[in-house]
C-alpha cells in the first residue's frame, strides 16, 4: 500500500538544489519548496519525468540591483505586473505545516507592502491536486490587486487555450489582450476558432491574455496532458483587458496563468484564488482543432 500524502509531508528531499517536502500518494508526486517560496517546483507522475520547467539559473534584474529569480514550477504572484511590487524576490524559507491530505506553505510577510503570500496544497484524488492560493494583507491601508497563479512547464509540449464557443449572433463573442512583443505572425501558434494551439519551441518571447469562461488550460508534453482550472466570474473586473487566462511562452519556459479578479483587500482580509490540477497519461499530442476536440469530449472538459 502507498503511503498517504501525510506521512511523509515533513519528510524533505532535496530536488533541484532546494530543500523540498514531497507531497504524493503513489501515482502522482509534488515537490514543495522550503528553502524559497511559496512554490512548488516538480509535479508529475511518480515514474515519469518532472513537467515543470527547471530554471536554477534563470532571473531578471530588478531596479534596486538584486535579482528576482524564476526557478521554474508554481508560483503566486501578485497583479498587476509591476515591478517594485510582483517581483518582490521569495528567496527565504517558508512555513510548511500538514494538513489532512496536503500542505500549507506560509510566506513571510512582505515588508514593502504588507502582504503575505501562502498556498494551501491538496491531494483530492488519484491524479488531481487542489491549491488555493491566499494573500493577506497585514497592512493598515486597503490593497487593490488581484492573486495570479503562474505554472512554468518544460518547453517541446503543446498548449491548448480554449476559447469561447457561445453563439453571440452578429455580435462578438470574444477578445483577446497581445503584448508588444506578440508576433502574430509566428508558426508556432494555430489561431483556431475554438481553441488556440502554442507549440512551446519559440526563440522569442511571445503572450496572449483572454476571458476564460471555459476555466481550464492545459499543455501536453510527452504523453503527459496537464489541465489546470479555475473559475472564471462574468460579472467582475480582471486586469491585462479582462484577461482571466493568459499564455507566456519564450525559449525556455512555458507558462499556463489564471488570474483572480481585481479586489481591494482591507486590512486583514485575505481573498483566495483556487486551481484545481489534473494529469493524463499516454494522451497523444493533438495536431489541430479537431484532435483537441476530440481529446476535450473524451475527458469530459468542456
């Protein structure tokens, strides 16, 4: 019998360079960073590879001089991107603490401007992981901003980024947020009608944000397909032009992100953003549209 995910969530392992809890139940297998975070830097079947990207090296430089560094896998972010804000590094330990079946990883508070980051990680069944990611605002005036939730996967794979289907008449029924360094043009994107496809092997760094009422995402790679889902609120505000979904890819990294919406935190409040994870094993790669649909019906997604 595999060991349940609590009996050895204390236990840590080093994977990557860091000091990790592993969080599994026999057939899946997270690694949770202590010496950094909040993150989580591999997730994947427990006899298959890691699917996260691994970034030890990879970093940009901040204004103050020092470093913001990526490392790959999980992470929270706080949005809008602006750089004396979200790029606040998360270089020091964590709090990892058990819960019935998972982990809560508490981040110091975040002096500059008083918020706390923290993850709380469920294993809810044989392939499915549960995050709900927290900030609290410990500071003495209201905080407008929005939690977002960035997975870095390994480059090679395909994103699927599905796309509204509801018929809207003659009017629109869907818009899409480009970046200035988006090219358009790029083959590696199919611009489908119901789904769009990024082929993750790009040299130049491309993203597009989106309304998700859809909720999910997904990215295959090597037989794996990881879906990751959150709900998406018609009636409330999203940053990056009501983009509650978004799609960064660049030559090293690719990276599948859901974003909550706009919020004034109060002092001592916290708001909540929830993912819901699921891996698929021997998936074939969809080539178009109609695999993707094909692939979609079969796993139930809609």
């Amino acid at each position: 019998m595999s060991p349940s995910p609590i009996d050895k969530a204390l236990n840590t392992e080093i994977f990557l360079g860091h000091e990790c809890v592993p969080l599994e139940n026999g057939i899946i297998k997270l690694f949770v960073t202590k010496s950094i975070g909040p993150r989580v830097l591999g997730f994947g079947f427990s006899d298959s590879e890691n699917i996260f990207a691994e970034l030890p090296d990879f970093a940009t430089s901040l204004p103050n001089g020092g470093l913001f560094h990526f490392y790959g896998g999980h992470r929270l972010w706080v949005a809008p991107e602006d750089i004396h804000i979200t790029y606040i590094p998360d270089d020091e330990p964590v709090d990892i603490s058990p819960l019935d079946n998972g982990l809560r990883i508490r981040q110091p508070i975040q002096t500059q401007i008083g918020l706390e980051k923290s993850l709380d990680i469920l294993l809810t069944g044989e392939t499915q992981v549960v995050i709900t990611h927290k900030i609290t605002n410990h500071g003495r005036e209201h905080v407008t901003c929005a939690p977002w939730a960035i997975t870095q996967l390994k480059t090679g794979g395909m994103a699927i980024l599905p796309q509204a289907q509801y018929d809207a008449g003659v009017l629109p029924n869907r818009s899409l947020a480009l970046w200035s360094y988006t090219n358009m043009a790029t083959p590696n994107v199919s611009w489908g009608r119901n789904y769009i496809l990024v082929e993750a092997n790009m040299q130049s760094p491309f993203k597009v944000g989106f309304p998700n009422p859809r909720g999910w995402l997904a990215y295959w790679l090597n037989g794996t397909l990881f879906v990751k889902q959150a709900s998406h609120d018609a009636e409330a505000q999203y940053y990056d032009f009501n983009s509650s979904s978004e799609c960064y890819c660049n030559d090293k990294f690719l990276e599948l992100e859901t974003l909550a919406p706009i919020s004034s935190i109060a002092p001592d409040e916290t708001i909540t953003h929830v993912e819901t994870w699921n891996l698929y094993k021997d998936i074939e790669c969809p080539k178009n549209e109609s695999d993707v649909q094909s692939l979609i019906d079969k796993l139930g997604l809609e």
